[in-house]
C-alpha cells in the first residue's frame, strides 16, 4: 500500500538567498530516477511497477506568499492548516482504456516570503522511497544547489542511490509479496495513487500543531530513571531495549493517554460501566523501523527504495493510566524493538492483516521520522533549515520524530491534536518532565 507523504522544510534568510536553480535538481533526478517516474498499476493479478522514461518529469510549483514566515516556524501552537498551502498536490491518478492506473511519486513547491526566506514542500508517495531514501535525496538536492552542480563531490560525501531492488529478499520464499499484492488489489479500484491522507481543511478548523524539543540532558535523565525503575522491579524477565526512542515514545504515548483521559471525563456522555470495560482494553502504538543493519543480508548503505520493519507495542490502558505507566509503556516498545534483531522480517506475512485488525478495532497511535535522517543536513548553502515539519499526520493521533535542530542528541517531537487536547498534552508533559527529569 502507497501513502502520500507531506514534508515541509524552512529556511530563514540570515544572508541574500540564492533561488534553487531548476537544473539542479534535473540533475539531481537523474540519480534519483524513480522520483520523476510513474507508479503503474494494471488490473490484477498483473504486478505494480515503477516506470521511468525519458519524457517523464515532477511538478515543480514556485510561490510567494506574505504569511508571517516566523509564526509558521516556531513551535507553540499552531492551526495545522497554515502549512497546507505551501505543500504541493500530486496530480490525480489517470486511468488508461484498459483500466491501468498511472499515478506521479513527486511534487515539489518552492514558496519565497519576501525579506524572511524560503519554504520547500514535498509530496512524495512512500511505494517510491521510505524516509531514509527521501532525505538521501534532499540532502542530494541541496548539495548539488550548494555546489553548483558537482556530482563528483555529491558521489564522494553522500553516495549515489542504489536502485537494486533484489537485493531485498523476501523472508517468506515469495510468501511476503503474494500477501502484499492481494492487499493491494483489494484497494486499489476504489483508490487514487495521489490521495490526500490529510481531510479537507473543514475538517481540521480546531486542530493545532506543535513542537516539542527535549534536550539531550532531560533524555539521559529519563533513561536512567527508567532504568532505576527497572532494577526494582523482581517480576522483569523479558528482555527488551532502552534507547532515546523507546523511552521519549513511552512518554509521549502515557501523556496522550492522559490527555484523552481528561477529555473524556470532561464529556457529559461517559458511561460509568463504559470506563469499567475500557481498563483492560489494549492499546497500540505503531512503529516501523529500519532493516538495514538488522537483516540476515547485505544492503548498499544508499539503497533507495523501503527497507522497513512494521511494529506493533501492545500495552493495556490501565498499565498506561497507571503510576507505573512510562515504565510499562517502556517494556511493550522496547521488547518489539528488542525483537528486530537480526529477525526485523520476521512474520512480515502477517503485518497486513495486523494492520487491518489494530486499526478497525483497537485504540492506536503511530509515530512517523526518526532522529537519525538528518533532516537538518541539507543545506543548500543557506545553512540548516530552520525547521522541518510532517504535515501527513494533522488528523491522526501520531508523534513526529527528528533531531534537535541546535542541541546534538537531542529530540524534536511534534504532533496535532484539538486545541484543548494540545493544552491538556502540553501541561502533562510539563509535569512530567518536570517530576522525572
């Protein structure tokens, strides 16, 4: 299944910008090929595919806008859709006279705010390239701006992409992709290749964006408390992983809990029994992760395509109201992420319909980014962007991950939620750090 995914990068003008000239980035596509191609989906039981030819290009649209360049990039709260004009549509899907789907995998916009600086926005569809291929990409793209085309110095400090896509094995003898291709018959005559996962504006009137940014220091702090909550407990048997990740999700996923919990008890139609049912209830948080240095085979460091794990953290609402709620929230996402050593494919079989039965039936939250893409490399010769955003998860419960801008090993985390959700989120998460950390 392909979701259209939305980025947004800012650059703030602390010197006369120079415009990203179009050939730089011909340039750039011509190493990242697959970004300028089609997705091509003929009728079943015909396989999808990736078409590239020489007539083929992406839509660049060039923008000005006179919004306030500084309220868009800070990180108290904001309407989410104050960024959707600067994020580019993908051309609707084309259906050919015998039924074949064709869709783009690239849009770009450019929007100059006159006297402040520079706002790039990405559409992409994940079927082309999941995260770590992307920002290869960006960070390609800016390198050859930065350099004046030199793909001699791009080869040397980045690498060119590897587009050999057997050198992904499937785990299950072809098991795997029969799984992954019923999935995607099943969907496909009734879905657009370019969909927006984001509803219309409408729908989004009361919700807001914010960043949260945890220093390096308040995560070690939070690790070693968790680890001394660890030592104390006797009944800790099942191994699992602590990490930066696994301990700021764990707190991120307890404080949404909290903060729902607080709206619901504030809503005049709660049933007493209802809350009684709902304690043992399982909650899900949702995670992919990177395979590349967790698979039984090798792949180019700058393979370009999806390399992927899908994970699922199961973990009872009770345990996540609890006193004991970061530590349990702890356990459930560091076992999956124990478990994805050297088996990441494991059952991969089985994520769809995983999938399907968590999200149709069971309370969920997901997580998109990671703090190790370097979306602060790309430099185009600006400097870093001054902020980065995800704007695919404005009306999902989702927690967005990169690296701290200015602090090393630190972690920006944003997310979107309805004006007093967010406030009820942010004084949870005050208190919290405020408490542990």
């Amino acid at each position: 299944m392909a979701i259209p995914n939305n980025e947004v990068k800012v650059m703030e003008q602390s010197k006369k910008l120079s415009f990203p000239r179009s050939n730089t980035l011909s340039l750039t596509l011509r190493h990242f090929f697959p970004f300028a191609a089609n997705l091509i989906c003929p009728p079943p039981p015909a396989k999808p595919f990736i078409l590239f030819t020489d007539d083929d290009s992406v839509s660049l649209t060039v923008a000005e806008s006179a919004a306030d360049f500084n309220f868009l990039s800070a990180n108290h709260p904001r309407p989410v859709r104050a960024l959707h004009p600067f994020v580019p549509k993908l051309a609707p899907t084309r259906v050919e006279g015998d039924g074949t789907r064709v869709g783009p995998l690239l849009a770009l916009q450019v929007t100059v705010f006159p006297n402040s600086g520079i706002c790039i926005g990405v559409r992409f569809n994940h079927v082309a390239a999941d995260g770590r291929a992307f920002h290869h990409f960006m960070k390609s793209w800016t390198l050859v701006c930065k350099t004046g085309g030199d793909l001699i110095r791009l080869d040397r400090e980045l690498g060119l992409p590897s587009h050999d896509r057997a050198a992904i094995k499937d785990p299950a003898d072809g098991g795997v992709e029969l799984v992954l291709l019923n999935t995607w018959w099943s969907l496909s005559s009734t879905w657009d290749i370019g969909e927006d996962p984001v509803p219309p504006d409408d729908g989004l009137t009361d919700n807001v964006r914010s960043t949260f940014v945890l220093s390096q220091a308040q995560i070690e702090r939070l690790k070693h408390w968790v680890k001394d909550q660890l030592c104390d407990d006797k009944q800790n048997s099942t191994p699992f992983y602590i990490s930066s990740f696994v301990v700021i999700c764990a707190l991120m996923l307890v404080c949404l809990v909290k903060s729902e919990e607080i709206r619901e008890s504030n809503s005049t139609d709660v049933d007493d029994d209802d809350d009684d049912d709902d304690d043992d209830e399982p909650h899900y948080f949702i995670f992919v992760a990177d395979c590349q240095s967790r698979l039984q085979f090798r792949l180019p460091t700058t393979y370009f395509g999806n390399c992927l794990a899908l994970c699922y953290a199961q973990v009872k609402r009770n345990e996540l109201l609890g006193e004991n709620g970061i530590v349990a929230a702890v356990k459930a996402i560091g076992k999956e992420v124990a478990g994805l050593k050297n088996e990441a494919l494991k059952e991969a079989e089985k994520w769809m319909a995983k999938w399907k039965e968590v999200v149709e039936r069971w309370r969920h939250f997901t997580v998109a980014g990671s703090t190790k893409l370097g979306v602060y490399e790309a430099d185009s010769g600006w400097g870093k962007p001054k902020k980065s955003e995800s704007v695919h998860v404005d009306d999902s419960f989702a927690i967005c991950f990169a690296e701290s801008r200015d602090d090393i090993g630190g972690v920006k985390v944003g997310l979107a939620l309805n004006r007093d959700g967010m406030s009820s989120f942010s004084a949870i998460l005050e208190g919290s750090l405020t408490e542990l950390v």
